[in-house]
C-alpha cells in the first residue's frame, strides 16, 4: 500500500510540474511593452507618452534645410506630450511595421521630433520619415513609439495604426524643426 501510495504521490506532482510550466509565462513575454494601442486618429496615452497621427503622406523627395533625398518616403506628422512628467519625456525610439517588417524612423533629415524634449500640457508638433522600399505603396501599418532607446523592455510603448492606403502623394516634403504648441 505505500508503494502505490507513493507512486500517487509522484504523479500528482509531476502533473502539477506540469502545469505550472504551461501556464508560467515565458521569459521574453515577462519582460515585454505594456503596449497601448489607438485606433486612426486617436489621441493614445501611456504612462509616459501622449500621441496622435495628425497627417501621413507619401512622397517621392524629402528636403530639410539643403538636405534632401530622393526615395518613397512616408512623413508622419506627429503631436505629442508628456501626460504626467518631464522626467524621461522624449520620443527615443519611433518604428513601422508594414507587412511584417519593420523600418526605423530616419535620422537623415534631422529635423524629427525624435529626440525632441516633451512637455505636459503643451503639444509639440513634429514629423518622422521613413524611407520605404519601392514596393511598399499601401495596405496597413502600425506606429510604434517608445520613450526607451533600446527595445523597450517592461516599459510603455505606444502603437498607432497608420493606413497607407489612399495618402496624398506629394512630389517634394519640406521638414520642419518641431514645433512647440498647439497643432
């Protein structure tokens, strides 16, 4: 009897082993954004970031000061704050996922309001660009804003669709320094 009974014993906590694995979450799902998410339009805020897309377009040349490029590029106007502190309150990290790939904010123009100090109570108005391949001219995409350099890890991260679909198509985008105050 106490050999079967110990046998019990051992399977139950073997199941129980089990079970805690599976419902354990996995190591990089631990660490991972609080990831806030709008829809087109909307203004989303985290702990730490306040934004919204006020206009997309897509153009075929970028010009910043007597910088400029040639490519299909898309330029987001942006208006963002900082909801609760200046503490940190900077757009560090800006990314776009289209059809599962993801593209980096370009640094090229230097004028984006990447970087750019953040305010509570006041809006600061500025653009990213995004030098896209040729191939991508529609279909959806998602904005991603961090306040973290890095891949942001047990931080906020704000997400903002964007619709490539139907955006005006202008020959030459001048980029402005970003601008503080009310859009």
């Amino acid at each position: 009897m106490k050999a079967t009974h110990s046998w019990a014993i051992g399977i139950a906590l073997i199941i129980a082993a089990g079970a805690v694995s599976v419902v354990t979450t996995a190591a990089l799902d631990q660490r991972a954004p609080f990831v806030v998410t709008g829809a087109a339009g909307e203004e989303v805020t985290s702990r730490s970031l306040t934004a919204v897309v006020q206009d997309a377009s897509l153009t075929n040349r970028v010009t910043a000061g007597d910088w400029h490029a040639d490519g299909n590029w898309l330029v987001v106007t942006l208006v963002a704050s900082a909801p609760q502190t200046e503490v940190d309150a900077v757009i560090e990290l800006a990314t776009l996922e289209v059809d599962g790939q993801v593209f980096q904010a370009s640094e090229r123009p230097g004028r984006s309001i990447v970087g750019t100090p953040l305010h509570v109570g006041t809006d600061t108005v500025g653009t990213l660009t995004f030098q896209l391949p040729e191939r991508v001219r529609g279909g959806d995409a998602l904005l991603r804003l961090s306040t973290t350099m890095s891949t942001p890890r047990l931080d906020d991260l704000v997400a903002l669709p964007v619709s490539l679909d139907g955006l005006p198509a202008e020959g030459n985008i001048d980029i402005e320094d970003p601008l503080l105050g009310a859009p």
